[in-house]
C-alpha cells in the first residue's frame, strides 16, 4: 500500500509542500525533500541532539518527529539563524570562543540554545550548562559552547536594556 499525504510544512518562514509517506521523519523530509541539510542525522534515536530544530519555538529532535506531525507548526532550522550571508549574534558567539570543532553537533546545539535563550534570556551559566547537556559533542568539551551561550544571553540582555524606554 503506497499511502502518501501531501503536507504543507512552514520552514523558516516559508511554505513547502511535500508528498510523504506517514512514517517519514522530519529531518528526512528537511533534508532530502526540502534540501535543508543542517539539521545533521547523528544516533536517529533522539539521544545525541544533532537533529534538533525549533517546532513552535520548542527544541525537538527532528528524527523523533513524523513529518505529518509538524504540518501545522512553524518550524525553524539553522538556516533561519544567519540573514543576507551574515552571521546571527548566537553562531558569531559560537565563532569567537571556538564553540566548534568538526561542526557536526554545531548546528543541533545552536537551534537548542536559540530555543533556551528565548524562553530564558536571563539564564546563568549552569542553566546554560544544564539545557546544553541534552546535546552531545565529542570534540569540545562543552566549555566553550557553555561560554558561546552565556556571552550571546549576555549581550543580548545589554542591548534590551539599552533599548528599553
């Protein structure tokens, strides 16, 4: 039985159709339909985070959830973060204290602590250290990703204090 629905995915702002099967996860579906390859494939258990993407402002771990699942959600990727080839404050903080090595956890920890920091912008170093320990990363060691977080969180408070009325 070849049982196929055509979805509408809203992706960093944008809508995409896809024909999927019910089973299909949504990273296939990011990467292989939509060509969106920054939420990385890593254990496809949901265990080590290089999957995560934003759904409705929530880190999700992307190859735990059916595409069908996320159709009326918007979802945001990596791709979402930097504008007009530029660089958005978070992955230039990840940039400046050498928050990656190989890359491959890069972008799952990014999505995960974009998410954190809008839901706790004034968060401290251990609840940054708390959150991030959901991802994993064999080549940091976790500090400078730690110190990527807390001085993006840090500087992010200092502009909405000089901007506020």
């Amino acid at each position: 039985m070849n049982d196929r629905h055509l979805i509408v995915l809203n992706v960093n702002g944008e809508d995409h159709e896809a024909l999927v099967e019910p089973r299909k996860t949504l990273l296939d579906v990011l990467r292989h339909d939509l060509g969106l390859t920054g939420a990385h494939a890593g254990c496809e258990h949901g265990v080590c985070g290089a999957c995560t993407v934003l759904v409705d402002g929530e880190p999700v771990r992307a190859c735990l959830v059916f595409a069908v699942q996320a159709e009326a959600a918007d979802i945001r990727t990596v791709e979402s973060l930097g504008r007009d080839g530029e660089l958005s404050d978070l992955q230039e903080a990840f940039r400046e204290h050498h928050g990656l090595q190989c890359g491959f956890c890069t972008p799952g920890f990014l999505m995960l602590a974009e998410g954190f920091l809008a839901q706790q912008p004034d968060a401290g170093r251990e609840e940054i250290r708390e959150a991030l320990s959901a991802n994993l990363c064999r080549c940091t060691g976790y500090q400078t990703i730690v110190d990527a977080v807390a001085a993006t969180a840090a500087r992010r408070l200092d502009t909405e204090r000089e901007t506020a009325p």
